[in-house]
C-alpha cells in the first residue's frame, strides 16, 4: 500500500507518519507546505527511512499536486492538511477559508482525476480518507449527550466552519462522482510533538518558565482528550478496512474541564519538575483566569461506539497515562520546544511564549 498523508509534518500527521513506517511495511509520501505548525524535526525518527519520502507542496497549487500523484501513484490519501487552531481563526479567517475549503476542493480534484484513470483493480483499492474534527457538530448542552455520526453540524468558529464545509465536499465527491470516500471526526489530541500554542503544551511550557496559565472564563469547558498516537492507530484501521462512504468518530473517552486539565498539569510538574522557577511556590498558583474568546463551546464528547464496533479499535491510554507521558515529553525534550518557540525549526523567530 503506498499512503499520500497530507500535512504530514504537522502534529496529528506526523504521528501517523511514524505509526505507518514503524509499525506497517506501506510506503509513505508526506506532502505539506511546511507552514509555521508544520514541523520535519518531528519526523526524524523516519526521515532515512526507504519508505518514506517528502514532497514540499502546498494543497491550493494542482499543478504540483498533480506531479506528487503522478509520480507516487498512492492507492490511498490521508488528508490531515488544515488550519486548525481556533483563536487563530477568529483573528485571520482567510487562511483557513483558503487551506481548509479551497486546498480540500482543489485536492479532491486532483484526487479524482487520478482515480479515473486509473485501472479498474487499483480503482476499486483506492480509499480518498478525510480526517475532521469534532468541532463541527458545535457544543453539547447536558452533560450526558454524545456526539454519534449522524450528529447534525453547527459549527461555531471560522475554524470549526471551514472544517464543516470541507467535510460536506468530501462527501459530496463521493455521492456525485463515486470517490470512495472515509471520514472521520475526532476529539481534542494531545501528546509529543504538540505545537506550543493549543493548551497542554502551553500550560506546560508557560508553568516551567513560571509564566501565568491562562484559562479562558471559569475553565468549565468540558473536551473529551484522545492520545495523538491512540488516533493515529485509529486513522490507520479506518484507511484499511473502514467501509467506503462511511464516517467513524474517534474519542478517547476521557471527559475533563479545560481547568481539569491545568490542574492535572500543574500536579505532574510537582512531581517530575520539583525545581520551580524563581517566585513560584506552587505551579497552581500561576493558575489565571482570563475572558473567555467569541463563541466558545461548553462540551465536545464523542461516542466512539461504530469504530469500536466495526473496526475493533478502542484507545490504549487513558487520560492519566497519556498526560503522564506527554508532560514526562516535554520535559525530557527541551531541544525540540526551544527550536520551535525561537523559530529556528524553520529558521525563522516565531516570538515568546
């Protein structure tokens, strides 16, 4: 199998690039514009690997795509490719119009025009799968409610939007044009390899530099938290065996208030970093609470029933072992965050914490 993995340098993508040369025998091409989140340092592990190969490109230029498909011939597309923080989206809607709407339209193009010609055999292996977010169905209101598969969208950020739009094209794809088609909508990851600004590694980085750890209104957001490499093993299954046209929520049934979190942080740094910075008694005591952004959404959590059902996939870690394991990251791989807070991972200053 040779998998064409879009974004593929960022943090959800280059955890499926690693699960697929380290644990399956597939060749694997990643394309990705190399944006300010999209990081080959997280790929070094695989970087000499024979089956492994990158294409800088950015998914709006056909032209290129067209070169990287004719040249590969992938039997599968993992299109992890997108803008996704959504503070970002809210100051600058355009890029994730622009990367989220238009790059998915014009990869579903290229996409299609490749797997028309091809012959009938590889026609019927192919498998065009577009991973998503649970954002897109909005927020839950009770605290018993689950998103499921056929949970109606109602997006309620430029991010979440975009994401809804491209969602609705893929499958729009398949029902018009025949692509064979798999999405999947998944909860807020976490894990190594988490670019600075989204909130785990954030507070982590802000609370060793004894840095306040702001949490937007009173914290009682509530996300459901799913393992980077727990998904990645998801995404995996569902490429290989999910049923075309269907769509599979991923979640790792791990229900936690945002101020939850932090505080779980700050608990594990008392442990594993005892050294605080100068002035700071207790990491909880950065602890500060901030306005709470435009429309956010009170409670995502994913019932993750259909792909465990279906396709026998569960996730391995559990909150407390895979936060563990993540803060335990950060603190054992200062080199990797100091590039990337300094820009020097693409040679570039990107500013402070």
């Amino acid at each position: 199998m040779r998998i064409l993995v879009t974004g593929g340098a960022g943090f959800i993508g280059s955890a499926v690039v690693r699960h697929l040369i380290g644990n399956t025998a597939f060749e694997v091409a990643n394309l990705d514009k190399l944006t300010y989140a999209g990081n080959l340092e997280s790929l070094a592990a695989v970087a000499d690997s024979a089956r492994y190969r990158f294409y800088h490109v950015d998914i709006c230029d056909a032209s290129a795509l067209e070169k990287v498909f004719a040249e590969f011939r992938p039997t599968a597309v993992m299109h992890l490719a997108a803008e996704s923080h959504v503070d970002r989206s809210i100051d600058g809607p355009a890029d994730f119009i622009e990367t989220n709407i238009v790059g998915t339209y014009t990869l579903l193009e290229v996409a299609r025009r490749y797997w028309s010609a091809l012959p009938e055999e590889a026609r019927s292996a192919f498998r065009f799968h577009h991973i998503s977010t649970d954002e897109v169905y909005g927020d839950l209101e009770g605290t018993d409610d689950l998103f499921t598969e056929t949970t109606p969208y109602a997006p309620s950020s430029p991010y979440s939007a975009s994401k809804a739009s491209s969602d609705h094209l893929v499958r729009a794809w398949h029902r018009t044009y025949g692509l064979p088609v798999l999405v999947t909508n998944c909860s807020n990851n976490y894990g190594p390899y988490h670019f600075p600004e989204k909130l785990i590694p954030h507070m982590i980085l802000n609370a060793i530099h004894g840095k306040p750890l702001p949490v937007y209104g009173d914290g009682s957001q509530i996300r459901d938290w799913l393992y980077v490499e727990d998904h990645a093993r998801a995404l995996c299954e569902v490429v290989c065996r999910g049923v075309v046209g269907e769509t599979y929520n991923i979640g790792g049934h791990n229900e936690k208030r945002n101020l939850q979190v932090v505080e779980t942080i700050c608990a594990l740094l008392e442990e594993l970093a005892p050294e605080k910075p100068c002035g700071v008694a207790q990491y909880s005591d950065l602890i500060t609470f901030v306005k709470d952004r435009p429309g956010h959404d009170k409670r995502y959590a994913i019932d993750a029933g259909k792909i465990e059902r279906e396709l026998g996939w569960k996730p391995q870690e559990t909150f407390e072992s895979g936060i563990r394991k993540t803060v335990q990251w950060y603190l054992s791989n200062r080199q990797w965050w100091e590039r990337v807070l300094s820009g020097a991972y693409r040679l570039e200053r990107i500013g402070e914490l």
